[in-house]
C-alpha cells in the first residue's frame, strides 16, 4: 500500500506512476475527470490486494503476546556473518548515509535557511499531526473495542470493513474522490437552486483532517484490534459475573489491556500524518504548508541543500513524537 501510495519519491526520480499520473491531471491541467478515471484504476489493484491478505489471514485469532517460552536461533559462523552484514548494510543504506549527508547539509546552510517561516512549518505540520492522530486513535478505539462486532452483526462488520479500506487509497486518489463528489454535490445544490458550497468546503482544514482520518483509520485500526484480540474471553466473562456494566467493563478491563495497541496506533497514524504528501498537497488550506511540502517543493527544484533543514526537522519531530508515547508507554505498563 505504501508503494502504490508514494508520490514523492517517485515524482523527484522522474518515474511515472498512477500516482504522478493521478496529480499531473488535476494540477496541471485541471481534469478533474481523468484524474478520477487513473484513480478508480488504481483503486482496482489495491482492492484486490486488500482481497487477498484477507484470504491469506483466513480467521486465524490469537488471545496471548507471550513468546517467553520461545528459544532464540543464534546464528553463528558464516551465516552470522551474512546475517550481520546484510543488517548493517540495510542500515547504512536507509538511515545512517541518508543522515550524514542531510546533517552536512543542514550544518552548511542552518544560518542562511533557517527563518521564522519554519515556525509556521513547525506548527502547521503539529496541528495536522497531532488533530488527526487524537481523531483517529479515538474513532478507532470505539471501532476496535471487544463485543463490538456479535456474530449476526453483518451491517456492523460492513460499516467498520468499510471504514478501515481508505488505506487502500493512496492521497493523491482521496483527494481526487474528495473533491469530484464535494463539486458533484455542489452541482446538484446549485441545479436545485442552491448555492455552491465549494469556497466553503474547499481549501478548508476540515476537509483535510477528513482525508487523513479516512486515510489512516486502518493503520489505527489494524493496531488496536491486534490488542483487543489478546484479550481472553474469560476476563470478560469473570467481570460480567460480579456485575460490571459495559462502561466499567470498557474503563476498567478493555481500555487499560488495549492502551499498547492505542499508543502504537496513534504514533503510526501521527508518523504517516506528518510525512503524507500528495494529499497535503491538493487539499491543505492556503497558506498551511507543511514540512513534507517543503522537502518536497525544494527537491523538485534540485535545492537539496536547502531541503535538508526541514527534512531533519521532520526527522526531529518523528523522534519526539517517539519519545512521547514510549513515556506513554511505560507509564500505562507500570499502571497495569
């Protein structure tokens, strides 16, 4: 899905994607249609993607994490070594040389690139981040909590299946979807003799805050449903039998098993947040650009040097973010 969804990378190395494809429609030319008709394409491969992993899981369940009883394979001789190498090398490659030339960079052109704008970068990106990440984990959480889903809830199993297929959708096909049917529905209000709700919805932090909880609801989803399902059916049962009420039983057995998942959730949701470019890009608000928009905008102009400042704000950012849940973390584990 990440793959399917990228547009940054593959847009700066000049490869054409469905994705570049996709953005070049409505942002060069304005085609509002073709750019739905690439999209709906693309929607194919990934909806068929999302058939299949469905069939590989099967109904496999799990009601325990605990894998102290498992012995650790020690890889030893040239195994080891290939083992060992093939990591570092990973590694090397993905973060430590990445890093080093973007810290080169930023330390030559900190003094001449960092301005007050970055300020305004810095909070906008944490608004977004932050918002989106709160909205999700808690729509998630009330999706994703035990006893939700009764084996005859057919219609509450479609809604929830429903609600978590927007991964599936890159950003740049989201913004697409969003904005053919707000100006399909503003055209059907102004042939009714209504008023176009365009200016209003367009351009608005609402719409985009809607994108990205309809984005990343399955990454929230995924993370807290895998806790919930570690819950024992017997933990339940025992607390329905000294009459517990569903609110004590969600406050005080579910949301405190669950809070690992909800924590991981919300740091993936803020993570991917913080970095989503194509959708940021078509929907943000005039004047809300973020960090990513502006790796991305310097890039594409070939000023890498000058990109590297906020892309190791980025990386700073993610750090803190981080940080903060592990603390989170910890803390709900010593409650427990």
């Amino acid at each position: 899905m990440e793959t399917l969804a990228d547009f940054g990378v593959v847009s700066l190395f000049n490869y054409d994607t469905f994705t570049t494809a996709i953005y070049s429609a409505w942002g060069d030319f304005r085609s509002i249609e073709v750019a739905a008709q690439l999209a709906s394409l693309l929607v194919l491969v990934a909806f068929f993607l999302i058939y299949f992993e469905k069939k590989a899981r099967g109904q496999a369940k799990y009601y325990s994490a605990d894998v102290s009883n498992k012995k650790p394979y020690h890889a030893t001789g040239a195994v080891g070594w290939m083992i060992s190498l093939f990591v570092f090398g990973v590694f090397m490659l993905s973060f430590a040389m990445p890093m080093l030339q973007l810290v080169i960079w930023g330390w030559e052109s900190v003094g001449e690139e960092w301005s007050a704008k970055y300020l305004g970068l810095i909070a906008s990106t944490s608004i977004l981040t932050i918002s989106a990440a709160i909205i999700t984990v808690a729509i998630a959480t009330v999706l994703a909590l035990p006893g939700r889903c009764k084996q005859g809830s057919i219609w509450l199993k479609g809604v929830i299946r429903m609600a978590t297929l927007g991964y599936a959708l890159p950003g740049s096909v989201m913004a697409v979807g969003l904005l053919y049917g707000i100006n399909q529905i503003s055209a059907i209000n102004a042939h009714f003799g209504g008023e176009s709700i365009n200016h209003i919805i367009f351009g608005s932090i609402f719409l985009l805050l809607f994108a990205y909880v309809s984005r990343f609801m399955a990454i929230a989803y995924s993370s807290i449903e895998a806790s919930a399902q570690q819950i024992k059916p017997v933990f339940t049962q025992s607390a329905r039998l000294l009459g517990a009420t569903r609110l004590r039983l969600i406050w005080q057995v579910y949301l405190p098993m669950m809070t690992p998942g909800i924590l991981a959730g919300g740091l993936l949701v803020a993570v991917d947040v913080m970095k989503e470019l194509p959708a940021t890009y078509l929907l943000r608000p005039f004047g809300w650009d973020t960090l990513a928009i502006q790796v991305y905008e310097l890039s594409a102009e070939g000023l890498f040097e000058r990109a590297a400042v906020p892309a190791l704000i980025m990386v700073l950012f993610g750090a803190v973010l981080m940080a903060v849940f592990q603390y989170l973390d910890k803390k709900s584990s010593k409650g427990l």
